[in-house]
C-alpha cells in the first residue's frame, strides 16, 4: 500500500509553499507533515527558501518600469503586425 510520501513530489511541496496547491494537496501534505520529518524537513527549507526570494526581488519587483523600455515593447508591438 503506498504513503502519502510515495504520491507527493517534490512539485507537490513547491506548490503547497507557494500557495498553489488545491485544498486535497493542503490536506495530504499537512498530514505528511505530521507524520515524516523529511517532509517537514523540505516545506520548511522550500518556505525558508521563497522567503530569502522575496526579500532578494520584491523590491525591485516593485520598481516602476523604466519609460525607454516601455517604448522599445510599444514599438515592437506596433510593428509586429507588419511583414
């Protein structure tokens, strides 16, 4: 008979991180969680690890977009139309 830890992957524990995860990965992987160290093991270094992420990148995430880049994309998209 297989273990939660047989059909939860890797993937599985990014999403559930992430918040990705739909409700019945939610359940599965909270009871993992209380049941295998290895799993706790992981969330916790994946959730350590979004969280050093978003201190690295949400400020500049959140910098306005520089004009000239916005007009080389507007220019680009004016004129992918033409062949």
């Amino acid at each position: 008979m297989p273990t939660l830890l047989d059909v939860i992957t890797i993937e599985d524990l990014s999403a559930y991180v992430d918040g990705q995860a739909d409700s019945d990965l939610v359940e599965a992987v909270d009871e993992l969680n209380g049941q295998d160290d290895r799993c706790a093991e992981t969330v916790t270094a994946f959730a350590a690890q979004t969280a050093l992420m978003h201190r690295a990148f949400d400020p500049i995430a959140r910098e306005p977009v520089p004009d000239r880049l916005i007009a080389l994309v507007r220019g680009h998209a004016a004129g992918a139309g033409e062949d």
